[in-house]
C-alpha cells in the first residue's frame, strides 16, 4: 500500500498533530521536502509534504497566509507540516483557517521531531513500497509464465493477468482480430478498439497508446507483440484507474511472453518455411506419400482433407505481370524461397517499411487458420504466394474476404485490358492483388490444381479481378480472354487483307464471312441473312479462299476465322 498522511501521524515516533484536513489523510505522499521559500511552487511536482518553518512567511497575516496554502494546494501538495517553536511557538490562526478554507491537511510538527525524521520516514516508506511491487510484480511473472506455458497459453494467461489488475484483457492477432479476452464479456468491449489497434498496428514495433473507453469508462492500454518491423499482435489491459508499480511489471511480463509465443525464432520460421517449400515441391512433383510424411503434424491434418491451391501475385500501378520463376520451367523444380528469401518486389517493402498486399493476404489466411486450429500451408515463391488451405475453411474465407476489401478498395470499375490500357488514368490506380483459386483436391491432383490455379489467375489478371475461381473460369465464355494486345494482333493480321478488299468497294467479305460462320456454313441461311442470292455468297466464300490462301473446309481454319472476328468486333463494331 503507498505511503500517506495517516500512516504518518500514526508513526508513534513523530508525534505529528492534525490542525486541518482530517478528512484528506487518506492521500498518498510521495516525498517530504522542506522550503522556506514565499513562492516554492516552481520545485513543486505534486504528492509532496511540504514542510516550513515559516521563516520568511508572514503566517499570521490572513491574506499572505491564504495566498501561501492556495497556491501549494493547487500546486499538487498533499499536506503541509509546520514546524512548532521555532519561528512561532504555536502555528499561527491565520494559517490553520487557511488550510481548512482549502481542504489542505496541516500537521504541526513539535519541536523534538526533525524535518529530517519526517523525510526518512517518507523515503522508508516508499522504499518499502517499491520493494513491495518489483516483488509483487516478479511473483506476477512467474504466476503469467506458468500460464503461458500450460495448456491454454494465452487464454489462461490473460485471464491471471485480468485477476491480477482487477481488469480485462484481450489478445489481437496480426489482423486486428481479437483471438482471446477474459473475463469473456471483455470481447466485446475489445472489439470496440479496432480502429484503434490498427492505428497501433501501422508504427513499428514495439509502440503503445493509452485510450480512454467512453462506454465503459476504462483506462485501456494497448502493447504491440513483436520484435520486427511489422506487430504480430497487441495485448490491451483496461483498468479503472493508472497502472502502479507492479501492475506494470504484470503487464510487460506479459507483452514478453506473448511476443515469445506470436513471434517464433527468425530460425524456427526459416526451417518451417523450408519445410512447406518442400512438402509442395513433392506434391506438384506428384509424390504425396512423401509430402505426407515430410508434413508430421504441421501440414498432415490439411492433406487428409480436400484442399484447394491459391495462386496470388500483386498487380503493379502499371498494371505489368511480374517475373514469376513457377511460369518460367516446371513448379516442381522452382519452389525453394520461402519468407527468409523474400522477393527483390517484398525487399523493396521491407526497406520502406510497409506491408506488401502478398503479405497482407498471408497474415489475414494464417490468421483466420489459427483461429480455428486448422492447417494452412503458405509458400513465398518469387513475387508470387502459393497457398494450400482446406476447402470451405477459415483461411479459405479470409482469401475470399481479402480480395474483396482490394475490390472495394480500388473500386468496381474493371482495370482497363488491351489497347485502351494505355490511357494514362489508369496509371494512377495503386497497386492491386490477383489471385487464382483451384477446384477442391487431394494430394494425387495437386499438380492439376496448381495448374487450375494458374489459369484463374491468368483470367483474373485478364478481367481485373482480385480473385477468380476455376469453377468460374468453365462456366463463364472464353471470349472474354481474347482481350489481349497479342490475340488482337493475330487477328488483325489475319482479317487485314479481307478488309483491304472490302475498303475498296468491290464487296463485303468479312460480313458475309461472319454470317456464313454463324450459320454453320448454310448457304441458304446466311444468303438470306445476307439479302443476297446463295450463289453470290459461295462466289464470295471463294474469294475469301483465295485472298487467304486458305481452304474454308479445314474446321481449324473456320475456328481461328470465328474467333478473330470476335476478337476485333468490340473495337471495330461490326
């Protein structure tokens, strides 16, 4: 307990009398200083006694006497003891009205005890109760730390450490998302302060910020977990009223061991990247006996289920695909970076010190997959993420949910495609996310799926959406992914020397040419969607022959004709 008033005049040593204040001997005191300054306000901090002899104090004069006390009242001082039979055999009336007008405790201090008696005292006393809390405080530590070691963790820490601050407390993962509070009711009081843990979230660790909760009426402090440039977490204790000594010694005894538990060794994440990086290698390689038993525990639990492969990349401003090395050579052979050999794209942000859209993506799945104690293997791999999660999970969800805040974030308007790319709008966009999603699998179609997984994100980049499952990619069109500078391209080579024909009058072969493909090559149909006669038209299917050097019988001739006519008809309007 701190050191007061009460405590001092009970001191049988001091034979300290009360004149005023009786009712405010509960205050603590956190010194004694002695002055005999008329103005000692300036070398006051507050919670002092202060201690005078009135030497150079007219005490006796109402006015000065009522200037001195309020001014020391207001200044913080907790009490003032006034020296009997030295300068006055008895404290004067003047200042004992004064004092009680201000609701200031004044002790008379009799001549037989020293001001120095009083100031050891004080100093004992407090040295007592500092004791009191670094010991309060390392039994809090042990308490917190067989906790943290038991079968709960975190949950059954958090819940000695409300105990032991007559609080709350609550756990955020690296999302912002509260994973553990006690009591329980403490999560929803928690979940008021997201916006307040993200702001935390975005200095690097470690930070911390005091807030005051409105609704119910705590003092809350928040504590990044972390020891890198990026929080893993935040601790938030909320009490009714500032943290002593030893609640504070609690406090960062906890913050510690919860940094020890969200934040594994720079080694221990090396070797468990190595580790899924070569679980995938063996499953794209075709040899899930293997990958089985490579994963043990860690990464077993999400191939006994279906899983589905995620493929994601960043999408720059200029909107050019980075360098992958999966699309450069067989995936088996490729995968061996892992978050310690980060991308020359992810070095580039950690310098800046921010947080690539790749590694937002992995902390929201990884996040979502402890919540639920279920398995998620993620695998850096040049500037793309390789994500294995379980089918209908919470990793699974978090993707989904992730790419629609980057849709919602730069907006519903599809990113421009092929030509009209080149407008300098779209320059200004920031950088996005493309992800493809496979079908659900095992560990004998993980190859297949990572393929299915390649070719979502090749339509997602194509159509500027931040996620595109496979299932989507078979039941929407293909004609969509004819959108590229390089298809345009062949099909205008293709079609220019009908259109030259064309543009010098002498006939209408490209519109004859498209009613003819859509009907199948009936001449009677097309003549008549035409408006010409059936023989005008074959005179005209000949012509296309020979400016093409080509046969209209050949089925593959007729397919690449039909598709380079879609291919242009949105820019030609035909």
């Amino acid at each position: 307990m701190p050191h007061t008033l009460a405590s001092l005049v009970n001191h049988t040593a001091l034979k300290l009398e009360v004149l005023a204040g009786e009712g405010r001997l509960d205050v603590p005191v956190r010194w004694a200083h002695s002055s005999e300054l008329i103005d000692p306000v300036p070398y006051m901090e507050g919670g002092e006694l202060l201690l005078i002899t009135a030497l150079k104090l007219d005490a006796e004069d109402p006015e000065t006497a009522d200037r001195y006390v309020r001014r020391v009242a207001e200044a913080g001082v907790v009490g003032l003891g006034f020296a009997v039979g030295v300068n006055y055999e008895e404290v004067p009336e003047a200042l004992v009205d004064a004092a009680r007008r201000h609701r200031l405790p004044l002790l008379a201090v009799p001549r037989r005890t020293p001001f120095i008696a009083i100031s050891k005292a004080v100093s004992a006393a407090v040295a007592a109760d500092q004791y009191r809390a670094v010991t309060a405080g390392f039994e809090a530590q042990r308490e917190l730390t067989r906790a943290a070691l038991g079968a709960e963790g975190p949950t059954e820490l958090l819940a000695r450490l409300a105990a032991y601050l007559n609080g709350w407390a609550a756990l955020y993962d690296a999302s912002g998302a509260v994973v553990a509070a006690a009591p329980e009711w403490a999560a929803r009081r928690a979940a008021r302060l997201a916006e307040d843990v993200a702001r935390l979230r975005e200095r690097p660790a470690p930070a911390s910020s005091v807030i005051s909760d409105a609704e119910g009426d705590d003092r809350v402090e928040l504590q990044s977990l972390g020891t890198g440039r990026r929080s893993r977490g935040v601790l938030a204790v909320g009490t009714g009223a500032s943290l002593g000594t030893a609640e504070r010694y609690a406090v960062h005894s906890a913050v510690a061991l919860l940094t020890l538990t969200t934040e594994r060794s720079r080694a221990l994440q090396e070797a468990e990247l190595r580790l899924g990086a070569a679980v995938l290698k063996m499953l794209l390689a075709g040899e899930p006996d293997h990958a089985r038993a490579v994963s043990g525990r860690l990464y077993g639990g999400l191939l006994d289920a279906p899983f589905r492969m995620v493929v994601a990349e960043p999408v720059p401003a200029d909107d050019q695909p980075p360098s992958s090395a999966l699309s450069a050579s067989p995936p088996s052979s490729q995968l061996g970076a892992g978050r310690g050999e980060p991308s020359a794209q992810g070095r580039a942000s950690s310098a800046a010190g921010t947080v690539s859209v790749l590694e937002a993506l992995a902390d929201a799945m990884e996040s979502a997959a402890v919540r639920t104690g279920e398995a998620v293997l993620a695998v850096p791999d040049g500037g793309r993420l390789i994500v294995l999660v379980a089918d209908g999970g919470a990793a699974a969800d978090a993707c989904t949910a992730f790419a629609a805040a980057v849709e919602a974030r730069l907006g519903t308007q599809p990113r421009p495609r092929g030509r009209s790319a080149r407008s300098g709008a779209r320059r200004e966009r920031p950088e996005g996310l493309a992800i493809g999603l496979s079908a659900p699998t095992g560990p004998m179609g993980a190859a297949h799926a990572y393929r299915q997984a390649e070719q979502a994100l090749s339509v997602a980049r194509r159509r500027g959406r931040a996620l595109v499952e496979h299932e989507d990619v078979a039941a929407g069109s293909v004609l969509p992914l004819l959108a590229d500078d390089a298809v345009l391209a062949f099909a205008d080579g293709l079609l220019r020397a009908l259109r030259e024909h064309d543009a010098t009058g002498r006939g209408d072969l490209v519109a004859s040419l498209r009613a003819w493909l859509a009907r199948h090559g009936q001449w009677d149909a097309a003549a008549a969607d035409l408006g010409v006669h059936r023989h005008t038209l074959r005179y005209r299917m000949r012509r296309v022959e020979e400016i093409l050097g080509r046969s209209l019988d050949d089925p593959d001739v007729r397919m690449e004709l039909w598709l380079a006519l879609k291919a242009t008809s949105a820019q030609t309007g035909e």
